[in-house]
C-alpha cells in the first residue's frame, strides 16, 4: 500500500494482526517498525526473515522517501530530520503509538534521529550496525584490514567523494566485506531496488553524513535500547557502536556483542541475531 507521509507517497506494507485471540480475550501485540538501510536501498532487507518474528509483533515495512517504491519529494528533504518526522507522521496516519523501532545502518542513523526529534514516542528501539557519528579514517582502514589495500583505497574514493564512477567499484569490492562468513553478492543486494542517486546525495564527508553527530542526544532516550554490533563490521566499526553504549543511559541499553561477524549480523548469526529480537520484544511485555 501507499501512505500520504509530509508531501510524498511511502510505500508501506504490514505483516501481522494486531489483536490476537487469546482464551477470552483479545492481546493486543506490540508494533516493530522496520527502518531499512542505504540510504538507497528499500525494506526488502528484512524479507523473508523478519516473518519468524510476526507472531510476537505486527511489523510495519516501508521505504524511506527517495528510497525503494516511496516517492521521492524534493531532494533537499533528503535528510535525517524529514526521514525522522517522516516515521513519525506515518505513525500518526496508522494510529500507531509507543511502537518498536528497529534500525539497522543508515536506517540506524533515522531511529536515532527520530528518538531525538520525537522524544517519548517510541517504546522501545533496537539498533543495530550503526553510529552515532561517522570517523571516515577509521572506516578507510576497517576496509584495509578486512579486504586488503584496494579495498581500503576503493572505499576511501568512494566515501571522500561519492560519484557513480566511484560507488560501482565500491558495490562490487567493498560490499560483499560486510558480511564476515560469505562472500560474492548478498541476496539482497540482488532482489532490492536500489538508488544510487539518495546515497551519493548522503553520504560522505561533505554531506550529511559527515556533520551528524548524536552523541549528546543519546543521554536523552528515556526507552529501552537493544544495541547490536559486530566486531568484523568494516563499515559502522564495532568501536562506533561502543560509542552509542557510552553515551545511552546506562540502565537503558542492552548491548549485544556478535563475534566473527560483519555488518550483515542477520547473515552471519542469524539465530542468534532474531533470537536476541525476539527477547527483547518479549521483555516486560
């Protein structure tokens, strides 16, 4: 389906009822609202996977503006603030309250954006293969490390400065290195829709990407926090999610560790990685 969001169409979908049946009574379940990374790419990441979980959350896909089948609206509202009040508004349209937001890289950048903007709104966030803010040397030299000199050399030309020239080696050389136990193309680099156009506007020093920065309004969340992280992450270094850990209320977060894995923890530990979820939503409930 298509939501009217703040001046564009989002595309959205929902798995799962909302009200159980449950002996004399219906149980209303929680709502995890699944924010996809990119930006570029759209919430065909999280299928088919996310399904083992509809029986404890209804979940809410959608596409970012600018992203996947979402309209794009002027591409100076292509930032973190208009992605952040866009959850919220889509919120508002499908009567949604206190719901579970998961954000997973880029869409990590979103939740944390929205939590600051929205503040009391969500009822708990999951964040996971993210930062605070970006080092770009530290990621320059994660690349060096996990796939070598080119690797390195490819991702600092294409984060310095993000042209299509620039990002095709980048898919091709850097992206199969988020993931630490496969190689070649993930799948869902395969079946997603990708927009180059939104991460070449977004990403890099210059941009957006580089001037975010919110460490200060971490201190702020007042909800529950699953953090996740892997230690062989090129891209979002585990040393940024440490980040995340020190600046979130301490009695707030629950922060994950994923040994031997990439930024793709879904594909490295997938049990583990759903498992984790699922706690998590079940905690207090």
């Amino acid at each position: 389906m298509r939501v009217a969001v703040n001046g564009v169409q989002l595309y959205v979908d929902i798995e799962g009822a909302g009200l159980v049946a449950d002996g004399p009574v219906m149980r209303e379940k929680p709502v995890l609202i699944l924010l996809h990374g990119g930006p570029g790419a759209d919430h065909s990441i999280y299928k088919p996977g996310f399904s083992r979980l509809s029986d404890v959350a209804q979940i809410v896909y959608y596409d970012h503006r600018g992203c996947g089948r979402s309209e794009d609206g002027p591409r100076q509202s292509w930032t973190l603030a208009q992605w952040a009040d866009d959850l919220k508004a889509l919120c508002d349209r499908l009567g949604i309250d206190r719901p579970i937001v998961l954000g997973s890289s880029f869409g990590g950048f979103v939740a944390q954006a929205y939590a600051a903007r929205h503040p009391g709104h969500a009822g708990k966030l999951i964040l996971i293969s993210t930062a605070a803010r970006i080092d770009f040397s530290t990621i320059y030299d994660a690349f060096a490390r996990f796939g070598g000199a080119e690797a390195g050399r490819i991702a600092e030309a294409y984060w310095s400065s993000p042209s299509p020239e620039t990002r095709a080696p980048y898919i091709e050389r850097c992206i199969p290195l988020y993931r630490a136990k496969r190689r070649g193309p993930p799948e869902w680099a395969q079946r997603a829709i990708l927009r180059n156009e939104t991460g070449q506007w977004f990403n890099g020093p210059a941009n957006e990407h580089g001037r975010m920065d919110f460490r200060e309004a971490l201190g702020t969340v007042a909800c529950p926090v699953l953090l996740m992280a892997g230690e062989l992450d090129p891209i979002t270094p585990f040393a940024f999610n440490e980040e995340i850990a020190r600046h979130l209320p301490a009695g707030l977060v629950q922060f994950e560790r994923f040994a031997d894995c990439g930024h793709g923890i879904v594909e490295d530990d997938p049990e583990r990685y759903y498992a984790t979820i699922r706690d998590f939503i079940l905690a207090g409930a």
